[in-house]
C-alpha cells in the first residue's frame, strides 16, 4: 500500500499545478513514519450566483518521517449550474512542516486555485510561518497559525487588473474527539492584504466526521468565505455544505 501510496501521488503532482484550499482539511493524525492519506467523494448543493449542485472527489496523502511532515492534496469538482451547464474547478496543495518544538512548527507552503464560477483564472499563493499547539490534551487539540504569503491572482471579469500582493495569514483550529469514532474539525482563516487592511478575506470550514467501519467515514462539512473585494459580479459571501464518504489507509 505504501509504494501505491507513492506511486499515485506522482502521477497526480504531475496533472495537478496551481491550487488552494483548506489546509487543515490535509491534515491526518498519526504516529507512525511513512506514507498516509484518504480519498473521498462527495455530492454538494451550493449557492453563490446561481443555485448549482457539486460532484467532487479529493485525494490526500501525507509523508511523516520524524519532525519533518510533506503534505499533497488534489480536488477536482464538477459543477450544475440552474440545471443546465457543467463546469468545474481544480484544486491542489502542497506543505511542508518542520516541528522544532513539542508544540512549535514552520510551515512552507504552495498552492493555487482554477475556479470558474467564481471567474477566477489562476491564484497562486507562496507563504510560511509558524504553527504553535495551544494544547496539550490528546481529546481536544487548538491550533494557531501565523502565517505571511505572496498572491499572484488572475480574474475573468473583464474589469479587475492582475493581482500581486502581500497577505497575512493567521488561522486558528480546533479538533474535537468526543468518542473513538467521531471527530470535528473546524479552522477558520482571516487574510488580509498587508499594505491594505480593509482588501481582506475570511474563511470558515466545519466537519464531523463518523467512522461507519475499517478504514471508511462519513464526511459532512460547511464552509462559509467573504471576500471584501472579488470578482466583480460574484457576491462577497459564500457557503458550501457537503456530505460525502471518505476512504483512508495507512
């Protein structure tokens, strides 16, 4: 499983470039080395422009060798737009983290986003900064990170110029385990621009997830983003809420 485990992530490094998405949603607690990761799909009912309906699946795998952590994630979703058109949306990550401390971390990282509902041609983002554990506690784990990055951005509104800008990234998240089968996840990112405080965004994503048997899950999240400033005709506040089954191997 390990060697297929590697085998498919650098088939998928080389279909997927530029991406962005919820780092903490990469993340799979273990205490062992070697390869790790999940895959899942998931149908959504969304609204943002238009009502549209969202058939996605997401592949995550992870390499733990000591204090060092590499982190690789790839989404591709197909969307129904009012019941007629299909379009869709790429998403990938990578992250590398380097724990220093028992409750400290450095964080590096490269991700970009293709999302055309949301008239967004290319955004590419390169950051790093720490990630400090406010915790200790293995039933429930707080996160803080503290995070600088560079924005390159293209839209496809006709109107909007290229984007190049410095953002701070601070997240905080939080995972709960109530029981040996049932987890929540919640992180929520505020990414200012650093020249600019008022050009800012916001982003919050939820998950419960429900252990059904060996190695299979049930997944419901809800993520809520306000962009100050986007593209021009798409609103400042979205949400998405998604159900879906996730496949996860050691």
């Amino acid at each position: 499983m390990r060697y297929f485990a590697f085998l498919f992530f650098l088939l998928i490094s080389i279909s997927a470039e530029c991406q962005i998405l919820n780092a903490e949603s990469l993340r799979k607690v273990t205490d062992t080395s070697g390869f790790s990761g999940s895959m899942s799909a998931s149908f959504a009912v969304k609204r943002n422009v238009n009502d549209f309906l969202t058939i996605g699946s997401d592949i995550h795998i992870q390499y733990k060798m000591k204090d060092h952590l590499i982190l690789f994630k790839n989404d591709v979703a197909f969307q129904k737009i009012e019941g007629e058109n299909f379009d869709n949306s790429l998403i990938s990550h990578i992250r590398y983290n380097y724990r220093f401390h028992p409750r400290m971390a450095w964080e590096i990282f490269l991700q970009g986003q293709y999302n055309k509902v949301n008239l967004i041609d290319f955004r590419g983002l390169v950051g790093t900064g720490p990630r400090i554990k406010l915790t200790t506690s293995e039933k429930y784990k707080f996160y803080l990170g503290l995070l600088a990055m560079y924005e390159h951005e293209n839209v496809i509104d006709g109107v909007t110029p290229t984007q190049k800008d410095f953002r701070a990234s601070t997240y905080l998240s939080f995972s709960l385990y109530p029981s040996d089968h049932v987890t929540i996840i919640s992180t929520t990112y505020y990414q200012p621009r650093i020249d600019k405080f008022h050009d800012y965004r916001i982003s919050s994503m939820s998950s419960l997830v429900v252990d059904l048997f060996k190695n299979f899950a049930l997944k419901t999240s809800y993520t809520f983003t306000y962009d100050a400033f986007p593209a021009i005709g798409i609103p400042n506040s979205q949400y998405d809420f998604s159900t879906g089954i996730t496949y996860s191997f050691d």
